[in-house]
C-alpha cells in the first residue's frame, strides 16, 4: 500500500525524530528554512512511502499527516 505524507513545513522544527524512524530512510531535512529558521522535514522519494505512520507516531509537535492511497 502507497503512502503520502505531508508536513505543516511553518511548525515543524527540524528535531529529525521522523527522518530516525523510518523505515525507508526517505525522510531528510530540506536545505531550505520555513518562517521560523528551521529546517523542516520532507519526503525525498514519495513512491517508496509504505504509510507505516512511524513517522507521524513520533512527531512530538503532531505535524505530520499520513495518507493510504
């Protein structure tokens, strides 16, 4: 099952809890920085997401959306 994964880019702070757990080590910190100087976490290869939701279970500031698709 295909997974999309979005991420509120203006709340996230850059703490890379969710790029450690997952699985498919897809999850990397964007060069660019949101409204707050951090470097927010993105997906890199949106194909390979399997919407384990590890990544949002471990989000402390609950930015992170999972999809089934």
């Amino acid at each position: 099952m295909a997974g999309k994964v979005s991420f509120d880019r203006n709340r996230c702070k850059g703490c890379e809890l969710c790029v450690a757990v997952c699985p498919k080590h897809i999850i990397a910190l964007d060069a660019a920085t949101n409204v707050k100087g951090y470097h927010p976490a993105t997906v890199e290869r949106m194909e390979e997401c399997t919407a384990c939701a590890s990544c949002a279970r471990m989000c402390p500031d609950s930015v992170i959306t999972v999809e089934r698709v």
